[in-house]
C-alpha cells in the first residue's frame, strides 16, 4: 500500500491486538459518524492507506479486515497503531473533534481562568464519556468530557472558542470559593 500523507485525516480508532489466523484485528472506534469502518472504506492504519475488506462488531468493539493483511503475523504488525479516516463535517454544531479541543482555555461558568485543555483520554465506552485534562499551573486536573459539565461556547468579536465548565461538586476542591456579593 502507499504511505500515507493526507492532512485531511482525523483519529477513528485505534488497533487493540491481532484476531484469529486471517489477518482480522481487533479495532477499539474512536468515532461514531455512520459509515466509517464499512467494508470498501479507505483509512490510514500507521502510516500506510489500507481498504476495509471485512467489519463486523466483537464485544464492545470492531473486527476488521484490511488489503494487503493475510495473515496473523501482518495483523501483529498493526498492534497499537493508530487508524485515520476522512475529516468530515459534524453535523452536530455542538461536536467537536478531539483534536479540536486541545488547546482551548478553559473558563469556569463564573469567570474564573481554570487552564487549557492539554488532551483527551479515553475511557472504555462502559464509562459512558472520556476525560478533559486540562494544564494549570504546573500540574493537570481531569474533567469528564460529558456535556452537563462542559461547553465550547464562542467569545468575543473574534468569536475565539473557550471550554465553558461547570465542574462537579468537589471536582476543585482547594479552590477558592467564589460567594455572591449579596450572600448572607
């Protein structure tokens, strides 16, 4: 297959581990636009463009099949790598890409600068959302990436985008508490 060297590619998923004898993997979805791991689908697995020969759901995850890997020690080889699709519009104006995020400052609903979103992490889907770490004076702190906690939200004329976050109670313990000017 060819390298690889399309900017236009965006994390979908990531290899877990080879399946079987036939050159299947084990692919843990990172994303789920409809249509991106269908058979005949073109992605980037590493560094190499490869098509989707075979998908099905296993567990929790993606069994996929690939050209050009025919058998185990080839699906061995794609351990830990990470799998490339199109970027494509999200229909959401509410979504965002991981990537997206990665850099924003970070704004408590009350006004308070609480830092600026240095990754995501991913959880097992079980969890039902991933974790926002976000740098702060030397050290991070984790915030779940789930939407009662957290918008992006434009400000100013620039319409720059900021991490609106309401954390939950006790999330930032340590942190000066903020009291409404006319609280008894």
């Amino acid at each position: 297959m060819e390298p690889a060297g399309d900017a236009a590619t965006v994390l979908i998923g990531r290899v877990v581990k080879a399946h079987g004898i036939r050159g299947e993997v084990v692919v843990h979805p990172l994303s789920d636009v409809p249509g991106r791991f269908d058979v005949g689908t073109e992605v980037v697995v590493g560094d190499t463009r490869r098509v989707i020969t075979a998908s099905r759901p296993h567990q929790g995850r993606l069994l996929l099949a690939f050209e050009g890997v025919a058998d185990r020690n080839a699906a061995e080889r794609l351990r830990g790598r990470e799998v490339l699709g199109p970027a494509v519009d999200l229909e959401d104006s509410d979504a965002y890409y991981a990537h997206e995020l990665v850099g924003l400052p970070v704004r408590h609903v009350d006004g308070r600068d609480l830092g600026e979103v240095s990754a995501l992490i991913e959880l097992p889907e079980a969890a039902g959302y991933d974790l926002l770490e976000i740098a702060r004076d030397g050290g991070s702190w984790l915030l779940p990436a789930a939407e009662e906690f957290a918008e992006v939200v434009e400000e100013g004329d620039d319409g720059a985008l900021v991490l609106l976050v309401e954390p939950p109670d006790g999330l930032l313990d340590g942190e000066p508490e903020v009291v409404p000017p006319d609280a008894p």
